[in-house]
C-alpha cells in the first residue's frame, strides 16, 4: 500500500513552487495542468512539469500529474509531453464513464511500449466530481487495472448540479460516500475533497479526520500549510496502532484454538474487528508509523 494521507496540488507553470513542494514532506505531488493553470499557459506548464520530472528529486513523493479533461483537445498535448518524463500517475479530471479512462489507458501503454518500461509501471486516479460520475462509479472504478484511487471532487459536483456549498457538507455526503465505498468494493483508496480555506487550519483539521473516519484513504490540499494537519489525521495514533496490533495478535492466537470470536478489553472481537484492525496496521506501516 502506498502512503495517500495528502496530494498536494502545484501548478504546473511555477517550476518554484514544485521545487518547494518537493521539499514539504507530503505523501504525493501532483503537478496541475488543468484548473491550476490559464490557457495560455498550458505549453508552458508542460515544458515546467518536464523539467520538474527530470531534474527534481521528489525523494518518497508520489509524482503525479493532473491533464485536461478528455475530450477538452487538450489532453493529447499534456499526456505526449509529460508521460515520456515518467510520472508515478496520471490524474484524470472529470471523469465521467470508463470509456475515457480506457483511452488515457490506451495512450499510456504506447509510451510505456516505446520507452522499454514495464506496462502498468504509470498508473491512473481519476477525479470523480460530476453527477455523470457519480452514477456511473461502476463503469469508473472497474475500467482498468492501472487504476490507484478516487478521488472525490466536491466543488465540481456542486457547480454541475447547481448545488451550493456549506461548512457542514451535508449537500456532497452522499457522494463522498458512495465514491468511498465504491473504491472499497474494488479495492482502490479513496482520496477526499479540497478544503478550500487555507486559514482555519481546525476546521480542516476536523473535515480530515471525518474523511478517516468514513474510510478515505487521505484528502487533496492546495497549500503547503495543509500537509502538517491532513497527514496527521490521517495517520493511526500510537494507541490505535498499539490496540489493532493487539487485536490481530489475540485473533492469531484465538485462531490456533478453534475460537472465532473473543473478548479483549471488555469488548467482543470478531472477524470484522480483526480485519479493521489489520488496515489501522496497513495504513501505519506505509506512513512509516511502524
């Protein structure tokens, strides 16, 4: 499992910012072609994101980088520019069926062919965050095997469905659900929405640990003030490591004498507990807590 607390956005046409980035300690970087950048500034993105991917050593960060939407005529130039370079993935902006996933899949496969790589060595997160997307998490999820993660976009759903947005977020909770589970039940992480207040570091500090609490993997960020406290919930505190361990320990044990279900603290133990406790463990270890 790979370390998905914070993806930390950049745009692509500020070469110092990426260099920053690099430097922050975050889980993943991920390079924006798309909203982050003016249109006339895409040509000069991709020479950047380029440079970055060659030149930069992002050492432990997941290198990623976000393109245009298909079907924008932008998506051609942004994945023959970048993928020749390399990245760890390619973000996949409104996504609406997994048609356009197979063909990013499509693309991808030439370059990794041409350049003597291993196929599947680039994979794929697309971003989710239209009602097309939503309904159609099915088709997204199951396109390819290159896919990572989901990521969910609230803001884009909003704007789609002419919603409008609130601190409490009861508007976009069915969406964040459903992107979640449907990533569980093909074994992809999840990542969470944008917080887009960069100042009140508490209430994304609260929305980060909601987002790990409903099993979300870690959370998008646009600002290097968000790492800290985004990475932080979404890493198992000493005791919720030390508890799981415990838990997978007793089931060992609990096992071998023919028992299924226990008592460990006062609280009964059974099969769903004990693979709980095995993806506090999982999460844990690629974060390095352990």
């Amino acid at each position: 499992m790979r370390s998905r607390r914070a993806l930390l956005y950049m745009p692509g046409d500020d070469l110092h910012k990426i260099q920053k980035a690099a430097t922050l300690g975050v889980d993943c970087i991920c390079m924006d072609l798309e909203d982050g950048v003016a249109l006339n500034r895409k040509a000069e993105a991709r020479l950047s994101i380029r440079q970055a991917l060659g030149t930069l050593d992002f050492g432990p960060a997941e290198k990623l980088v976000r393109i245009n939407p298909v079907g924008s005529g932008l998506e051609n130039d942004d994945l023959w520019s970048v993928l020749p370079s390399h990245p760890d993935g390619i973000v996949i902006p409104k996504v609406t069926d997994g048609e356009s996933l197979r063909w990013v899949g499509e693309q991808i496969a030439v370059v990794e062919r041409e350049q003597g790589w291993p196929v599947g060595s680039i994979g794929m997160i697309p971003l989710v965050e239209t009602a097309r997307g939503i309904v159609n998490l099915v088709s997204i999820a199951a396109a390819t095997m290159r896919l990572q993660a989901l990521i969910f976009g609230a803001d884009d759903l909003m704007g789609d469905i002419g919603g409008m947005r609130t601190r409490e977020g009861m508007e976009v909770f069915y969406a964040r659900s459903a992107v979640v589970t449907y990533a569980a039940a093909f074994n992809l992480q999840a990542i969470d929405q944008v917080f887009i207040d960069i100042k009140d570091i508490e209430m994304l500090r609260k929305e980060a640990l909601q987002g790990a609490q409903m099993g979300f993997s870690g959370k998008q960020i646009i600002h290097p003030s968000q790492v800290a406290p985004v990475q932080e919930a979404y890493t198992p505190s000493e005791q919720a490591v030390d508890y799981a361990r415990r838990v997978v320990e007793a089931d060992a044990k609990h096992q071998e004498m023919g028992v299924g279900a226990f008592v460990l603290d006062g609280k009964m133990i059974d099969a769903p507990t004990v693979k709980a406790a095995e993806r506090i463990l999982a999460r844990a270890r690629a974060a390095g807590k352990i």
